[in-house]
C-alpha cells in the first residue's frame, strides 16, 4: 500500500498566518517551502547557522496543525538501533528462558522476534503513526554518513524493512523536516529527495516582529536599538555572531534588570548574553567604544 498525505495547509498565507498562531513568524520564503513541501510531499531540509529557527519551525508546523511531533536527535555515533528500531534483547532472553524445555524453537523464535519485543525508534514510530505527524531529523549534519543511507529508504518510500518481520510501510506520511548546519555537507542523494531552504537572520522588520512576539513586555523602541545593535555585531568578524535566539535573550534580560535604554553602560553590562567567547566580547567592546 502507498503512503498517502492530505496537506496540512490550503494556501502559503495559510501557512503564514497558522504559523503566527503559535508565534512563529514566517518570511515568505519559508511559508511558500513549507506549503510546497507539504503539497509535494517531499521532506524539506533547512540548512543555516545556528539559532536561525530550524528546529522551531518543525515544532510550529506541528503545533499549528495538531500533529504529532517525533524527533531523531542526530549526533555522533547514532545508528539504526537509536534512529530505526531495536530487538529487547534482555526481554528476549527472558522469554527464551522461561519457555525453555516445554517449546520447540521455532515456535520460541517466532514469538521472540515479535512486535512484543521491539523497541522502536523516532524513525519507525513515525512511520507507523496513523494520526497526523511532523518528523523532526534535527541535526543531521552531526551524523555519520551512513545513517543517510538508513534515511534514503525511510524518506522516498516512507517504509522501512525489519528482516525478522516484514516491510512497515507508512499508511500515512509524515511531514518531514531535516536541520542541518552545515558542520558537513549532506549527500546529494539525501538532497535530491528533500526540498531546500536556507534559513538565515531575519531582516530587521522581521526580527522586531519576532522579538516583539517572543518577549511582548518590551517597549518597541528598546526592541529596535537591540536588533540595530545586533545587526552591528552580525557584521564584525567575530567567532561565533549571535543569532534571533540570542537577540531574544538580550531583551529578556533587559527586562530582567529593569532596563529600558540601550545605552553603552547597558550594552557592556550584558554583552555575555549575546557574546559567549571572550575574544568576541573584546572586540565589540573595542569596535563599539564601550572603554
Ligand atoms: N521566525 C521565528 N519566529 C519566532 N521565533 C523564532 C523565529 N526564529 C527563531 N525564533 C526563536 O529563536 C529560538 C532559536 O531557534 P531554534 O532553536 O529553532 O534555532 P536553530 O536554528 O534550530 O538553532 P541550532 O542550529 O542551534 O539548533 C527559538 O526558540 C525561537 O524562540
Ligand atoms: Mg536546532
């Protein structure tokens, strides 16, 4: 049997606005991949630096459509006992040894091998899900080439095969997002089956926007000299520039310690909310004259 998918969206602004209503903001660009992935039925990939909103646009396209969210958390070393499923060898062996003298072995096998004793993973959980589902790869860059190949199966015939037992072929497919930031890059045969997103900073108005959602409480004109200052600090060369996370954890803060100017005494005061390496803060601290 085929895996079947009815959309989750009827338009891009629906996408838009539906996103919204979990406080997501989209850009137009981001809607119209989601609405096309979830159309086409391709599993889309969002590569981009970090704390962008990969991982949160899977958990808002979820939430915003009362999906079920399932997450592979990609890091080294995984492999198909973390990411597909997995035999409960300590229950087998129990199982074994009970019956052990009152049955013959083929009977013992059949049961051993059995969906009693298998551990599933994100992979096959989402796949046998029959309610509406996101499934998240987050990280997928962290992963060893060879679970790609575990992928390819799952993503283009969206089943997967467990000798012992047969193919699980998914009655209903999920929408699949995949993060990467690009520590590697993925093979193009994982690309040839995904649609493609770059997700990059936000353009001012978008960030304003996405701050203002995130932390109401500020007033708006605070907002705008933290997403300035930060876009000046997004154009040093510095380790590691800060991302929409970060701008958002700056106005938590400033509202935290009552402030609600950006004055030089308030940047040099919570510049490590922004600038987690030292040689970072040195140099905006001398590039912005904060001495
Ligand atoms: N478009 C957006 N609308 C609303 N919030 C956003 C948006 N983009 C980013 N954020 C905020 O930024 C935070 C960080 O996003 P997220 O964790 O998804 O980043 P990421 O791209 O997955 O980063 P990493 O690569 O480090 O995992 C989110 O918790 C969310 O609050
Ligand atoms: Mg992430």
């Amino acid at each position: 049997m085929k895996a079947t998918q009815s959309p989750l969206f009827g338009s891009v602004d629906e996408v838009t606005e539906r996103l919204a209503s979990v406080g997501y903001l989209a850009s137009t660009a981001v809607a119209t991949t989601v609405y096309l992935a979830d159309r086409l039925g391709k599993p889309l990939l969002v590569e981009g630096p970090a704390g962008v909103g990969k991982t949160e646009l899977a958990k808002a396209v979820a939430a915003s459509t009362e999906s079920g969210l399932v997450r592979l958390q990609c890091y080294e070393g995984i492999d198909e006992a973390r990411a597909l499923y997995e035999w409960n060898h300590a229950k087998q062996l129990l199982r074994i040894t009970a019956g052990q003298g009152n049955e013959d072995w083929d009977a013992t096998r059949d049961d051993v091998f059995s969906e009693e004793f298998l551990l599933p993973r994100p992979l096959l959980t989402a796949i046998r899900r029959e309610d509406p589902t996101v499934l998240l790869i987050d990280e997928m860059d962290k992963a060893d080439v060879e679970v790609e190949g575990l992928l390819l199966e799952v993503l283009s015939d969206y089943q997967v095969s467990i000798p012992e037992m047969g193919t699980v072929t998914a009655t209903r497919k999920p929408f699949a997002l995949l993060t990467s930031n690009s520590t590697r890059e993925l093979s193009e045969a994982l690309k040839r089956r995904c649609l493609f997103l770059h997700l990059d900073f936000p353009d001012p108005d978008l960030e304003r926007r996405i701050v203002l959602t995130r932390v109401p409480e500020l007033p708006e004109s605070l907002v705008d000299s933290l997403v300035r200052t930060v876009r000046v600090l997004r154009a040093m060369e510095l380790r590691k520039v800060p991302s929409v996370a970060e701008t958002i954890d700056w106005g938590r803060t400033l509202l935290a310690l009552g402030m609600d100017t950006l004055d030089d005494e308030a940047v040099r005061a919570t510049l490590g909310v922004v600038l987690k390496h030292h040689s970072d803060q040195t140099k905006a601290t001398a590039e912005l004259r904060l001495n």
